[in-house]
C-alpha cells in the first residue's frame, strides 16, 4: 500500500519538510523537462521550420491549458486544506469531481484542436509552412490532451497528501515510454513503424502520459490509503461550483499569462522565422529552469493548504521564507549556466545556427532577473495553496497585460531598440508582478481564507 504520512508536513522541522516534499517534485519535474528536450531534440532535426511550428503550438497549449492550471491549483488548496484538518473522507470526493471537471474541459480542447489548430498559427503570424507543420503537432496533441489533464488531476491529488514519491515514478515510466517512442514515431522504423514526422512527437507524448495515468489511476483505486476514491458515479453540483469558485480566478492568471506570451511570440514573429525559432527554443529552455521552482512553489503550496488546515498559519508563513530560499539558490546557478552556455545550449537543440542570434540575446537580456521571477512563482503558488487565487490573478493583469504587452509594442520602434525592445518590456513585467505579490503576501490576509 502507499501510506502518506499524516504529520511531517505540519508538524516537527520544517526544512526537512519542505526537502522532503519537494525533491521528489523537483526530479519529477526535471523528468518532465527531459521529455521537453527529447520532444525538442528530435524535432529539431527536422529543420528550422518545424521548430517554429512545434513552439508556436506549445503557446497555444499554454493559452489552451489555462484552466487546467485553475483546476490543479485548486484541487491542490482543497485537498492539502482538508488533509492538514484531518477530514480525510472528502479528499476522494474531491479527486473524483477534478476528474470530471478535467474530463468536460478535454472535450473542448479536443474539439477546439480539429478545428482551429491551423487558424490560430496562421492569426499569430506563422507562415504557411511553419503553420502547416505545427497544426500537424497540435491536432495531435489536443486529441488527446485529456491523458495530460487527468495525469496531472492525479499527480497532484498524490502531492497534496505529501506524497510526492509515487508521481516522481509515474514521470519516470512516462518518460521512458517517450523516450523510446519518440524517435520510433517521427522517423520510422524499418518500414514496420511508418514515419509520422512532427506528428509522431505528439503521438509519443500522449501515448506515454496515457500510460502513466492508467498507473496512477490503479494506484488511486486500489493502493493509496488516504485518498480513497470513490468507484461510484455520483455528482456533487455544489462541490463542483466550489472548486470552480478557487479554480477560474487562477485559471484567468495562466490565461493572462498565457495571453502574455502569445502576444510576445506574434510580436517576435515579425522579425521572421529565425526569431520565431530562438524565442521558441529559449521559451523551452526557460520552461525546464522554472521546473525546479514549480516543484517548490507546488511543495509550498500543499505546506500552506495543511497547515491552515492544521490551524498553524505562521508554520505556513515560514515554510514560504524557505522555499524563497531554497529556489532562489538554485534559480542563480541556473542563470550562471544559461547565461555564459547560451550559444552552446542553442546549437544543441538548432544544429543550423539559424536561432542562436536572437536566443543568446534573450538570455543574455532576461536572465538576469531570473531570480526575480523565482519569487513570483513561490508567493504566487503560496496564495494559491491558501485558496486566495484572486490576488495573483490581479498582480499577473496588472504587471503582464496592463504595463507588459502595451511596453512590447511601443518600445521596439519608439526607440529604435528592435526585438530588445521586447525584451526589455519582459523584464518590466517581470519586476513589477514581483512587487506587487511580495505587497500582497505581506498584507496576510491569505491567512484566514475560507474554501
């Protein structure tokens, strides 16, 4: 059986807590992150276009997948709340009802994905090349999407118990299965497996998030000893709207975010298919580096669901400070290492050299405020783990719509600065979001939400 230890949490040594919660997040995420550099290695090989493609549609998958974001957000603040008071017959209830929210929401995308894939890149600014190649991958991918939202429903209904092992092993055979998939489905095999080109990669990706939720849901069913999720079909319409009620306002902070970038990748695409193409793969690389500080901020937030739970909200306030510390520390090695191997990180993944301009000057230029971003992401998460997700929504609108987007379009040609004029309108908003989540924190008020 999996036994999820119902004190370590809220009780004794904090650090410890927050390790041992949070390393196996982190090499959970880290896997995650090598099945983004396999994805982006293979795909590299088949050329420039291609790239583009693939980190267009991943765009609309972050813009898509807004509401997932709510959704996990939310299940995390409900289950951790409840497990931390030790009212352990509603957590099953819970995974149950994020389940089937997740499932509706598939469908949409699903469809959204046979209809609209090629529309949407063309509307971003993609080329017909660059969008026919990517609606090939993201028809794919939004087709079965519903793996990777009932996947991360049942990862986290795991983590927000403190049991963060069981969805590190699950990424493990998710990542194997795709490893070995990969490279089978987008260049064929011996005439016996057909070469699905960039399609292939979707394929992969969902075929192995597939097996690793028939893992975890056996697991859930049958093995976990806390979360006991009901085999009945019932529905609680009340439990539904009360998880929506934490979940859209988090769900409209990704969706602006995810709003952010687009806008910035349909600006960068002005500059052509080479732009397009080191923005793409920087975007990818700065994905795996905010991987740890997902772990974290993920281990921060179920700290701070169970102990106001628990009735402990200074445990919860410290165990934020820690994990301030702890990724901070590790958001400045990485910035050290994709600071001064920008060019060789680049070549790696773009063998034609085609990206490397326009990617090392991103790195060059944002960088350095990565440790900046660091501390958005754990406040952010930590008001999240409290259910108070209406301030983070309010800090991302004011820092990346309001003063971010409008910066992007004034200061390439009021200046004459170019692209490093977008640039510079990505660290404004990173700075100000920042800011404005550290004066919320610090307000307190988060301490005594009801959900």
């Amino acid at each position: 059986m999996i036994v999820e230890n119902p004190n370590y949490l809220t009780e004794g040594h904090l650090v410890r807590s927050l390790i041992t919660i949070s390393l196996p997040m982190i090499a959970a995420n880290l896997l995650q992150s090598v099945l983004e550099v396999v994805d982006l290695y293979f795909v590299g090989r088949l050329g420039p276009d291609t790239i583009a493609g693939v980190a267009m549609s991943t765009s609309i998958i972050f813009l898509l997948a807004t509401f997932v974001i709510g959704l996990v957000t939310a299940t995390t603040a409900f289950i951790s709340r409840h497990y931390g008071a030790q009212e352990r017959d509603r957590i099953g209830q819970i995974v149950k009802h994020s389940l089937y929210i997740g499932l509706g929401f598939s469908l949409i995308l699903s469809i959204s994905g046979i209809l609209f894939s090629k529309p949407l890149l063309l509307a971003l600014g993609a080329n017909d090349i660059v969008a026919t190649d990517g609606a090939a991958y993201l028809t794919v991918l939004l087709l079965g999407v519903f793996t990777m939202i009932e996947l991360w429903v049942v990862t986290t209904s795991f983590q927000s118990c403190g049991n963060s092992m069981t969805p590190m092993l699950l990424m493990v055979g998710v990542n194997i299965v795709n490893i070995i998939l990969n490279p089978l489905f987008i260049f064929g095999y011996g005439g016996i497996i057909p070469a699905f080109g960039v399609a292939g990669s979707a394929c992969a990706t969902i075929l192995s998030r597939g097996t690793g939720l028939v893992i975890g849901l056996v697991l859930l069913l049958r093995y976990s000893t806390h979360i006991g999720l009901p085999l009945t079909w019932s529905c609680d319409i009340d439990l539904i709207k009360r998880i929506l009620a934490v979940a859209i306002p988090n769900s409209i902070q990704s969706g602006l975010r995810s709003t952010t970038y687009l806008a910035m990748m349909a600006l960068v695409a002005e500059y052509g298919t080479a732009a397009i193409c080191g923005y793409g793969i920087a975007d990818r690389l700065e994905l795996i580096a905010l991987m740890p500080g997902f772990a974290i901020a993920t281990a921060t937030a179920v700290i701070v669901g169970q102990n106001l739970g628990a009735k402990k909200p200074e445990r919860a306030e410290e165990g934020v400070k820690l994990a301030l510390v702890f990724y901070g520390t590790i958001m400045i090695v990485v910035s050290l290492i994709y600071y001064f191997f920008a060019e060789q990180i680049l070549w790696f993944f773009d063998p034609s050299g085609m990206s490397e301009a326009v990617g090392a000057d991103y790195f060059h230029t944002v960088v350095p405020f990565y440790l900046i971003m660091a501390i958005s992401m754990i406040l952010s998460f930590a008001l999240n783990g409290a259910g108070d997700t209406k301030k983070p929504m309010y800090a991302t609108l004011l820092s990346m719509v309001l003063i971010q987007i409008p910066l992007a379009l004034i200061l390439p040609h009021l200046f004459g600065l170019g692209i490093d004029g977008i640039w510079l309108a990505v660290i404004t908003g990173i700075i100000l979001q920042a800011f404005f989540l550290t004066l919320m924190f610090r307000h307190g008020t988060w301490k005594h939400v009801t959900i």
